[in-house]
C-alpha cells in the first residue's frame, strides 16, 4: 500500500497520465455519463463518496488549471459553492461557470475519464482542467519567460487566493 495516496488502482493510473489540458469530470451519482467514457465508478451508496471527498483528493494529487461548473452552483447551492472555493483555494484553478448541459455534452465527451461520486444533490458536477506546475516549468535559472497565464496562476497560488466565479 502507499500511504498517503491514492490507492484505487484505475483511479490512481487515470490520475498519472494526465497531461496538459486533459479533462477530468468528476459527477454525482445521476450524471448522464457517456457510454463509451473511461468511467470510474466510486459511488456505491447515497452520498458515499461525496463529490467533495473525491474533489479534496484529486487537488492534491494534480494540478489543474480551470474547474468548470454550472452557475447554479454558485447562485443556488451556495454551500456545495463554498465547500468547492475552499477545496480550491491556493489551487490556483479559475472557476469558470457554464450550463449543465454543456457539462453534460462538450466536456463529458471530452473528458479522459469521468469519475462518479455517490453524491445525490444537484449541480455536484465538475470539468477539472489538468495543467503542469508552474513552478516547476518556469523555474528563475530556466532563462525562459513564462507565459502570463503562468505569472497569474503562480500568483494566485502564492496567495493562496480563493477562486470565484466572475
């Protein structure tokens, strides 16, 4: 066993093939996944796993650079909205709203895989969108300019800024 890591097989080798901009969708339990999707299946009874728990321990397995979910998150579940702001906070992830159903089209479609939680409650649905570490690829001695959206994401992980949607 690894202590301290994801210990779910299929989970943890979907996790370390992610490459820059690879989606991973992580759902609740009634999200229309695609047949043909790489699906992880983790939800095995109400709630159990919560949407929260699997969310909680990808950000500390990746780094992602955008998270995308309904604005109904935000303007009617506003404690799931800052349960996912906390989550995320110092991530350096942008929140960016959008419908359910383009969750449920354009990014299910897309997604390398899509893990469903056990959670039963609406808009407990979210496109994570990988990215390197900008730290780790810009690095002061590499004498190579990073790129602004680096500069801002290193930013707001340096201030461990708390993402929001605009």
């Amino acid at each position: 066993m690894r202590p301290g890591r994801i210990i779910h097989p299929a989970l943890a080798e979907a996790i370390a093939t992610l490459g820059h901009t690879d989606i991973v969708m992580v759902t609740d339990a009634g999200f229309p996944i695609p047949q043909d999707a790489n699906r992880i299946d983790l939800g095995f009874w109400e709630g159990i796993p919560d949407v929260r728990d699997i969310l909680r321990v990808i950000v500390g397995e990746a780094f992602f650079e955008e998270v995308h979910f309904a604005t109904e998150v935000r303007d009617c579940h506003p404690s799931l909205y800052a349960d996912v702001q906390k989550i995320f906070t110092g991530s350096g992830a942008a929140f960016k709203g959008t419908t359910h159903e383009t969750l449920c089209g354009d990014f299910a479609h897309r997604a390398k895989v899509v893990i469903r939680s056990g959670s039963f409650e609406p808009w407990a649905n979210f496109a994570l969108v990988a990215s390197t570490d900008p730290f780790a690829w810009f690095t002061a001695n590499s004498g190579v300019k990073p790129l602004p959206a680096y500069v801002e994401r290193r930013a707001r992980m340096t201030a461990k800024e708390v993402p929001a949607l605009g």
